[in-house]
C-alpha cells in the first residue's frame, strides 16, 4: 500500500505500518547502510572526523555571511551567475526563467533535496517543460509517481518485484527482475535524455568558498552528466552548504561518504567552478547557482542553528528506530527521519505546522552517536516540543494533563493514594479480562490499540520498601 | 531592499542576537596543521602503486603496475584489443564486426606521456577521436556510440585509489564519462599517497586556488560507476563507464 503524503499524520503512519513491504524493504537497507557506516568510521579516526567536521562548519556559520558573500565574489568572478532566493516561490521562478529563456524544453536533474524542498518538476513541469530524474532511485520514483523516502537513497521503500512492475508498466521492460538487464534498460533510455536535453539541474553537496566552486556527489555519474552535457548548468544550493576551503571540502567529502553509504570516497566528486571556456571540448555554457534560503535564516533567529550542520548523509534515518518502522513517506515532509523532525517544522513558517514530528521520536539518542556532525538531534526535538506549548500548538489535553502530573508529582499523599487506586482498578479490570488489560479508554486507546497493558503490581514500592524495614527492625 | 541583501541581513541580525544558542560566538577555523589526514599510507612508490590497485580493485576497477613507458605503451594496445574481442564477442550477431568498434574517444595522445603510442594505435588499426565542440551535434552524434575512451589524470591518490580528471581546453570531460570503458594512464610522478597530501603541496607551491578555478570541472573518480537503488543489489555501468582499467607506469626512473 503507498502511504499517501497528504493525509494526516496519524494515518500515514497507519499506511506505513500495515505496509509489510516497506518495512522489509526499510530495515533490510537501513541496516546494511548502518553496518558499512560504522565499519568504514571505526576504520579511521571517526571520533576525531566527527569533530573536526564540526568545528569546521560551525566556523562556517559563525561566519555565515561572510561566506556567502566570498562564495557569490568568487563564483561572478568565474563567469558564473549567482541568483539569490528567499522562498520557494522565487527558486521556482529564477529556474523557470533560466529554462525559457535558453528554449531548454528537455530538463535533466541529479538527485537534489533542495530542489525536493522547492517542488522544481511541479513547477517547470507546469511551464510545459519535460524534466527528467536521472538518479536510477530518483528515476524508478519519478515513474511511480511518489516522492522520495530517503535522503540519500529514494527508493529505499521499494522492493525489487515492484520496481521490475513499475518498469515493465512505464517503460515496456520485458518481464525480469535481473538487476542487472534492469540498469541496462535504464541507461539507455537516460543516455538518450542527456544527450537531448537543453539544461542540467541539480543540488550542490557543499560549495568551496575561497574558489566558487560547487562540488556534486554520486555514484552513478549522473551528476557529472547534468553539469557537463547540457548548454545550461543550474545548481540550486541551500545556503548554508558551505565551506571555506578546498581541504575542508575534502575533509568534509569523506565524512560525508563515509556516513552515508560506508565508501571511502563515492564514485564521483564533481567540482564545478565555471562555463566552457573558448577552446574546452565540453562543459556548460552557463552555469547558475540559486541561493536558497527558504527559512534558514529564520531557522538560525530561532535558535535551531544546530541543525544547519547537517550534511545530508542519512545516517540518523538509518539509526532511528521509527524510521525503521514507518519508513520516510509518513513523515509527510521533504526531508524525513530524525533531520527531517527537526528541519522540517524549524524551516516552516510556523513550527505547528509539523506539530506532530517533534514526537515522531523515541528520544534513544541513536541518532546523534551516528551524526558526522554530532547535531543533538534528540535536545533539538525537545526544544521544538517545548516551542509547541509555548505558542499553545500542542493539544489542550496534553497541556493540562503535563500541568496534574506536576502538581500529583508534588504531592507524595496524593501520588501514593492514586497509586493504590490504580493497582486495584487495574487488577479488578485485569482479572475480569484474562490477565492483561486488553483495552483502555481515550486517552490511553493508543496503548492497547497495539499492546496489552500489564496491571499494577498489587503492592507500591514504596509499601513494599516500608514493610522490608519493619520486618527487618523487628529481627 | 534586494532579496540578496534581505537575507544577508537577516542573517546578520540573528548572528548579533545576545543569547542565540547555535553557532558559538567565536569559533575557530580549522588551520591546515590540525586538520586531519582520513586514511594513511606508507610506504615508497611502489607500495604506494600497490595500495593503489587494491583499492581500486575493491571499487570494481582494475589495474596494471608496470616499470616502463614501453611496457606502458603495449598494455594500452593489448587492453584496447581485448575490450574490441570482449565487444564483438558478446554481441554474438552477424553483424559483431561494425566500423565504429574501433573508435576511441581520447585526449590528445601527447598528454599520455608515453611516447609514440598514436601511432601505433593507429597501426593497429584504432581511430582516435578526439572532439574539438561536443555542443556541435555532428561531432555530439559521433562520440555517442564510442565504447572505450582514455585519459591520463591530474593526480591519483593511493589512499582511496581515486584519480582527478580536469575538464578544459582539448580534454574532453565525455572522454571519461560516457563511454562504457574507461582507461586511464598514470604516471608514477602524479601518483600521491593521500588527496590531502596533493592538496598539501598544491597549497605549497601557491597554485590550489587558481588551479581550480581555471579547470572549470575537477572530477575525482574512484572506481566504477554503480548503484544500489535496485533494493540493495549492486549494479555498475549505470550511467558513467562499467569498466575502468588502470595502468600505472614508472616514469620516475627516466
Ligand atoms: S543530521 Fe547528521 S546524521 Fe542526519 S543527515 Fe544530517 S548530518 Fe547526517
């Protein structure tokens, strides 16, 4: 069942959890992913790449302007044009217009979170354009109509029987599920849209600062074709994607392949720094480059700065228990997992408008042990829970009952008499069921609705530890 | 006000906020002397060469060690025509001979440092296509069924047995891209133990900056073109070569 992206929150979460495929298909890759991480840190100094990477990019934001201002210097003096833009609306339209302007009817793009964030293919889409994902993940979801569910792997939902349907559907594949004659199919369709196609589109992994350069990670070598076969070049990149210098850029480069997918070094690290020149063979004519902002800075004046660290590696997805379980989808936004918990409310205009993500969590913590950049995703978490009372987004209810359980916790008289009630009601209740307590009424449905609810041990701690003394004094 | 300028001062305005969280008020860059080395490697050239080939061969690629430019010279022939047997064979058709199986789309050959190689290829019987403007669609359409290309590299690192292949004047970026085989030459003298330790004496010699600059589009590439996204399974050729092939030549000796 496909977990449907407009419905409500607890629904999504309902589709994904009835999905056995999903869940199949979501633990087999995480867990794969999670073991080449932690082999591939563990065989270098990972602790001391963790840091390293930190301070790097927390320089970086310290300087945030600064930066910026070096990167758009450097990349002008590159013969590149820097665009700048404040919301999604204007990302839109600067690449839209770049894209009529060249009559570039045909759009190729690599893999890009920020052009997800922008919903780019909608939008040249409804100019009339074609716009094809060159990504085999970004592709196989491009054909089913769905958007990606995984940072660094979009099709990590899907298991191979349903790609092989989506291919012999959409794109006529004789039936198989030889991965291989699978890529092959793929490869020569794509082939012939990079070779047709009048612009390239794609993200920006991190931009070099001191030399206006953009550099692109992947491992299929799409993202060498769309910024080298196509006239036009456009790179929309967040703006806190930076770094200062080249060997910060390396550095970053191999923190960023190691917690993603284990490698070493990813297959290909593509460093643009500007148009053909009179005299190259090859390479754009015009390279762009969107600065998007859409809420970061206001991310940064809401004190969620912490979170503008992330490098975009997938690693707390692969860690995270309810991602295992529900897979990207119910998280219901552009970005998923723990990251997406945190950035997907502190970029939107009002945080209640993903009131319910802040709890998508079980606050382990396995999330930040897996950060290149050691981001305390679950203090994060917290914090957006805690604007969400302060702005009076969080339900009514919970408010009031948080507010009793204060006030009983302050009172041992009144705890300890509501624990006595608690333990007969619930052994009666229990007694009369077959042991366990089967169903609770609204609000602690959502317990039994998956699980039994044991009854209250027919003694308190506390009686018991009173008793233990007595018997003790008396010998 | 520009969109520009709004969100710069935006930016400006937080960071001057008294009792902002993130990011801390003074924090230092990373200076070249602490920043880290990820993997290391020891060893002279040749354990060097050698850490090279494992790692590319844990990458899906393939490597020759070889001491001279002569021996240099007759393994790119050798390999040229065992990828042609390998082509025509697996086509199995009437028509496994075609014309353009013989094409290689290639840098200029001198760049190759091995002497004499063009002509030989030609003698062999290779055409060596090397494109002037691939935006123009005859010679576009010319290149677009070429099975092999070769290049040489900027550096190649044997921590990770990655190479660097640049992208401007007459070295074309399709020569290591679109076709399904790749071969690139690496002398001995751009071998380096570690990217940082290229970086390190770029930086040295007062030349990193500019140089990246001036290449328009660095590639660093380890290994073969490949994907996971089939639910795990790994397929390479995707859409950058399936095959690269290394051959690594002493020319230090000389
Ligand atoms: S928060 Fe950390 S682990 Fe998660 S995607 Fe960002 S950098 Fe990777």
């Amino acid at each position: 069942m496909q977990v449907d992206i407009h419905a409500p929150y607890k629904d999504r979460v309902n589709q994904a959890l009835s999905d056995p495929n999903l869940r199949v298909a979501v633990s087999k890759a995480t867990d794969r992913m999670t073991n080449a991480r932690l082999a591939s840190m563990g065989a270098v100094e990972g602790q001391l790449l963790r840091t390293q990477v930190r301070k790097m990019k927390e320089h970086v934001l310290s300087n945030w302007p600064d930066y910026l201002e070096q990167l758009e210097t450097n990349l002008t003096r590159n013969g590149c044009t820097v665009h700048w833009a404040g919301g999604i609306a204007d990302a839109q339209a600067i690449v839209k217009d770049i894209a009529l302007q060249n009559s570039a009817n045909l759009v190729v793009k690599a893999k890009s979170m920020a052009t997800e964030e922008i919903h780019l293919n909608h939008a040249l889409e409804q100019a009339g354009l074609r716009v094809v994902e060159t990504d085999l993940g970004e592709y196989i979801i491009q054909l089913a109509d769905e958007p990606p569910s995984h940072i660094v792997a979009p099709v990590i939902h899907k298991r191979l029987e349903e790609i092989a349907e989506v291919f012999q559907e959409k794109l006529d594949m004789p039936p198989t599920r030889e991965p291989t004659k699978m890529t092959s199919l793929a490869r020569a369709r794509l082939r012939e849209e990079f070779f047709a196609a009048g612009m390239g589109v794609s993200g920006c992994n991190f931009a070099i600062a001191e030399t206006g350069t953009i550099c692109i990670v992947t491992n299929e070598g799409n993202g060498r074709m769309v910024s080298s076969m196509p006239r036009v070049y456009v790179a929309v990149m967040g703006i806190e994607k930076l770094v200062p210098t080249v060997e910060d850029a390396f550095l970053q480069l191999q923190a960023l392949c190691r917690s993603a997918t284990g490698q070493q070094l990813t297959v290909y690290c593509s460093m643009t720094s500007g148009p053909r020149q009179q005299g190259d063979v090859d390479g754009p004519e015009q390279v762009h480059v969107v600065l998007l902002d859409n809420g970061r800075s206001r991310m940064l004046a809401r004190g969620y700065g912490e979170a503008l660290l992330c490098i975009r590696c997938g690693a707390c997805l692969n860690a995270c228990p309810v991602y295992q379980e529900i897979g990207g989808h119910a998280y219901g936004g552009t970005y998923n997992g723990p990251i997406g918990a945190v950035i997907s409310p502190a970029l939107a205009p009002e945080i209640a408008q993903f009131k319910e993500l802040p709890h998508a969590t079980s606050l382990c913590g396995a999330c930040r042990e897996a950060c290149p950049v050691k981001i305390d995703l679950p203090r994060l978490l917290l914090d957006l829970r805690s604007d969400l009372v302060q702005e009076g987004a969080s339900p009514k209810t919970e408010a009031w009952g948080i507010k009793s359980y204060a006030s009983l916790m302050n009172s041992r008289r009144m705890y300890e008499n509501l624990g006595k009630m608690a333990s007969i009601g619930s052994n009666l209740y229990a007694g009369m069921s077959g042991g366990n307590i089967k169903f609770m009424p609204p609000p602690l449905n959502g317990w039994t609705a998956y699980r039994d609810f044991a009854p209250f041990a027919p003694k308190s701690f506390r009686e018991w530890w009173r008793q233990r003394s007595k018997m003790r004094g008396q010998k | 006000m520009t969109v520009r300028d709004t969100i710069l001062s935006r930016l400006r305005e937080a960071l001057q906020q008294p009792h902002l969280p993130f990011p801390p008020a003074h924090s230092e860059p990373l200076t070249h002397t602490e920043r880290m080395t990820v993997t290391h490697v020891d060893g002279d050239i040749w354990a060097q060469a050698h850490r090279f080939a494992q790692e590319l061969h844990a990458v899906k690629g393939s490597c020759e060690l070889l001491e001279t430019v002569t021996e240099a010279r007759l393994s790119v022939v050798s390999r040229l025509q065992l990828w042609l047997e390998e082509e025509q064979a697996a086509r199995k058709t009437a028509d496994a001979e075609r014309p353009e199986d013989w094409d290689v789309l290639c840098w200029p050959l001198d760049q190759l440092q091995i002497e004499g190689l063009p002509l030989i290829l030609e003698e062999v019987g290779f055409k060596l296509i090397q494109p002037t403007d691939l935006h123009d669609p005859e010679q576009r359409e010319r290149i677009r069924y070429v099975r092999a290309g070769i290049t040489t590299v900027e550096a190649a690192f044997a921590s990770t047995g990655s190479f660097v292949v640049g992208g401007r004047g007459p070295n074309a970026r399709a020569a290591s891209l679109t076709p399904f085989r790749h071969l690139v030459v690496i002398p001995f003298s751009r071998l380096y133990a570690t990217g940082e330790d290229w970086l390190a004496q770029m930086r040295h010699a007062g030349k990193l900056d500019a140089y990246l600059r001036h290449s328009r589009n660095l590639s660093i590439i380890t290994g073969a073109s490949k994907s996971a996204d089939l639910e795990g399974n790994l397929t390479t050729g995707v859409h950058g070569p399936k095959v690269v092939h290394a051959i690594l030549f002493d020319d230090l000796q000389q």
